[in-house]
C-alpha cells in the first residue's frame, strides 16, 4: 500500500514556486539570470512596520494569541474594510491567517468536499484548483479571453453554474494576468449569483491597493449587499505593503464560516505569528499615503514593459489594469524555432527556452490555465526590467518564423 496519501497525490508544487528556487539554483552556479517569475513586491517593508515588529518583541508580545487573531488586529481589519471599502464588519466576522493563503485554504477546507465544484476563472492563481483538490472537490476551470480583457462573462458564468456549484473564486486585480473587474462589472457577475443561492463567493482581493490609471477598486460585498451572507471577502499585507515574509492575511465573512475556520487553524497552525499581527496592526492602522507613490513605480514599470513586449516581435500584450503581472500572447510564435533551434510548440517549451538562451525567468501560462501565454512579474528594477526586456526582444528577434515547424496549437484547458 502506498505511503502517501491519496489526498497529496492530487495536489502539485506551486509552478511559480518551483521556478523562483529554479531561478536561485542557476544563479548559485554562476548562471547570468534575471528572474521575473516571483510574485513579491521588491520595496523594503516601510520602517514605521519594523519598528513597530521590535517593539512588540521587546514588549513581550511574543506568546501565543487567540487562534484567529488578536482583538486590537481584528478590530484594525473591521476598520479597514469600513474606510476603504464601504463595509461593515464585526470582528467576530474576521480571520486572520498566516497569509492569505491559509485564509483561502481554510475555507476552501471547510466548506468543500467530494462532489462539489468551484468555478475558477480562467487564468487563474496557481494555488486554487490544488486547494479544492485537496479538500476532494472539483475545479471547474472557467476560460477568460483576452478580448475581453481576461474577464469572465455573466453569460460564460451563468453556463458554468451546477446544482454542485458551491463557490466562485473572483480574483480582482488578477494574478496573473492583472486583469480587475470594475463595480459595473462585478455586479453584472453577482446579478448572476443572485438566481443561484447555492454559491458563495470568494473574492480574493490581495491586489487592491495595485490598480492604476485611476482605476476604482471595488469588491463583491460592497457592490451587491444583497450577497454579503456568502462572500468571503479575502485580503491581507504581503502584497499591499511589501510584507510577503511576515504571513499575515484576512478573511470577513459570516460568522459560521468564520467558525469553521477559526477551528481548523485550531488544529493547524494555531494563531499567525504574534510578532507579525503586530507588525501588520502598524500596517493597517498607520499612514496610508506612501501607497501612492508605490503605485506610480508600479505603473511607471508596467509602461515599461507593456511597451518593451509589444516591441517583440510574436509577442502581443494587452494592458493590465493592476497587480504587478503582465500576461502576454505567444500564439504568432507557436510553430516558430528559438535561436537555438527549438520548436516553440507551446509556452512551456518558450519560458524555458528564454531561460536557457536568453536567461530570463518567466512562467508559462498553461501553470495559470490559459495557453499561449506567459506571466512576467514586474517587481523588479527599472535597470533590471530594461535589462530583460532587451534580451526578450533580441530571443523574438533571433527566432526562425518559417517555416512553422508545428500546426499552432489552441488555448489548453485544464
Ligand atoms: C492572487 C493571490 N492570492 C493570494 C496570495 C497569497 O498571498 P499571501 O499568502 O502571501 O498573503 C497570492 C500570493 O502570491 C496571490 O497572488
């Protein structure tokens, strides 16, 4: 009989994970690679944070908190949700989790078993369609397009919708592709949900404070209160201010879900660091403003490389509205050879490809469920970003278009 169980055998290591220790590995040998595959912020966390970590240990704030959160954080949270997202929360509707990885896992965990199906747009973060297998259910992978600027369609989600359905994973701004659905768009999709009362949401929404050109973030709790009674509304400070190392994330829900949560975290993990809820208290109740200017890098960065890919040749990339991704198309470039000779077949074959000959780390698209694509994530150096960007374009340029060494192939779906 083997080992393992049969419940681990379904789940695969993070791809974007596997390419960031990939990436770490070439450069210990020596190897001259710019890594654009990980999804963290490269800003320092601010100091004012810092310090308030080294005040909590020299306080003695270094033992055990209440499984989900200490009070004075929790009550940060309702405060957050209030000021910057129009809703009302109480804290024993909050969770707090060593990032908001375990906030989805645990509900994920507690809700979902053998028979029912989570709808997960298509591209999609890695890490959900391993979760509900985990927890025995079914991934139902719902295809975006580009075109529609990798949103989904009231209409594709109506069709999607079974008896089985229990929740949908809405990720706004979107890794990877940063696509974000705006208030008008969000409540098109809740319009639908409406009619299906068996379905909650999560809304998973770690790139709010990333969104640019104006952009208005919104999230659907707050646009449809008639749903609040099944969203769990899911966010926390890895992406938001530079905190991806600390493992502080949130959920708001109903209490009940809240509960189930709070009792697997009681039989896992226990509370979050104590040192780190400290350290995200700061984060959530301190000066808000330096965001800004975080934000302007950010899309002065995404600029950049919008610009740069478009100049490849094979390459079309749309413009995100958010997060720190850009999620191009190779598709003109399927049945092409690298410049040392590859067949391009598909995106797997392209990242590594530019991994090898051109020394840049990307992922490739079927690991987010939506071929032919790749992910880049710009939070890097303008000098660094300016740097990939010439070797991206001097691969494209050195690739043998005719003749097409393969018929182009279709969007893989999972
Ligand atoms: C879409 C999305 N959700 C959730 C997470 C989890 O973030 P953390 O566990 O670091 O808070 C990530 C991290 O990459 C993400 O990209």
């Amino acid at each position: 009989m083997p080992f393992l169980s049969k419940a681990v055998s379904r789940i695969k290591p993070s791809p974007t994970v596997a390419m960031t220790g990939r990436v770490a590995a070439l450069q210990a040998e020596g190897r001259d690679i710019i890594g654009l595959s990980a999804g963290e912020p490269d800003f320092d966390t601010p100091a004012h944070i810092r310090e308030a970590a080294k005040a909590a240990i020299d306080a003695g704030h270094t033992r055990y908190t209440a499984v989900d959160g200490m009070a004075s954080l929790k009550q940060a949270i309702c405060q957050k949700f209030a000021r910057e997202n129009g809703l009302d929360y109480t804290p024993d509707q909050i969770s707090v989790g060593t990032g908001g990885k375990q906030i989805l896992f645990n509900a994920l965990l507690a809700s979902v078993g053998p028979g029912d199906e989570v709808i997960i747009p298509a591209p999609y973060w890695v890490s959900y369609p391993d979760i509900v297998a985990l927890a025995g259910g079914t991934p139902v992978i719902l295809p975006s397009r580009a075109e529609d600027g990798f949103r989904i369609t009231p209409d594709a989600l109506r069709r999607a919708i079974t008896p089985q359905t229990k929740w949908l994973i809405l990720n706004s701004p979107s890794n990877p592709s940063g696509a974000a659905y705006d208030a008008e768009q969000l409540r098109a999709l809740c319009a639908v949900l409406l009619d299906h009362p068996q379905v909650w949401v999560l809304a998973d929404d770690i790139y709010e404070h990333l969104c640019f050109d104006g952009f208005r973030f919104a999230t659907p709790a707050q646009v449809e209160p008639r749903l609040r009674d099944r969203v769990l509304t899911m966010n926390g400070v890895s992406k938001a201010y530079a905190m991806t190392g600390w493992r502080i994330g949130y959920g708001a829900g109903p209490v009940e879900l809240i509960r189930a949560m709070a009792k697997l975290q009681s039989q896992s993990t226990s509370n979050p660091s104590t040192i780190s809820q400290h350290a995200a208290l700061a984060a959530l109740s301190g000066p808000q403003e330096f965001l800004q200017g975080w934000r302007d890098d950010f899309q002065a960065r995404r600029d950049l490389v919008v610009a740069g890919l478009n100049d490849c040749p094979g390459i079309d990339c749309p413009v995100p509205q958010g997060a720190f991704y850009v999620y191009p198309s190779i598709r003109a470039m399927i049945g092409w050879r690298s410049p040392a000779g590859t067949p391009i077949t598909d995106d797997e074959v392209f990242a590594n490809a530019l991994l090898d000959e051109a020394g840049v780390a990307v992922v490739f698209g079927a690991a987010f469920g939506l071929s032919p694509h790749f992910r880049i994530s710009y939070a890097a150096s303008t000098d660094t970003l300016t740097e990939a960007l010439r070797r991206i374009r001097a691969f494209c340029e050195g690739c043998d278009a005719s003749p097409r060494a393969t018929a182009p192939s279709s969007p893989r779906r999972r």
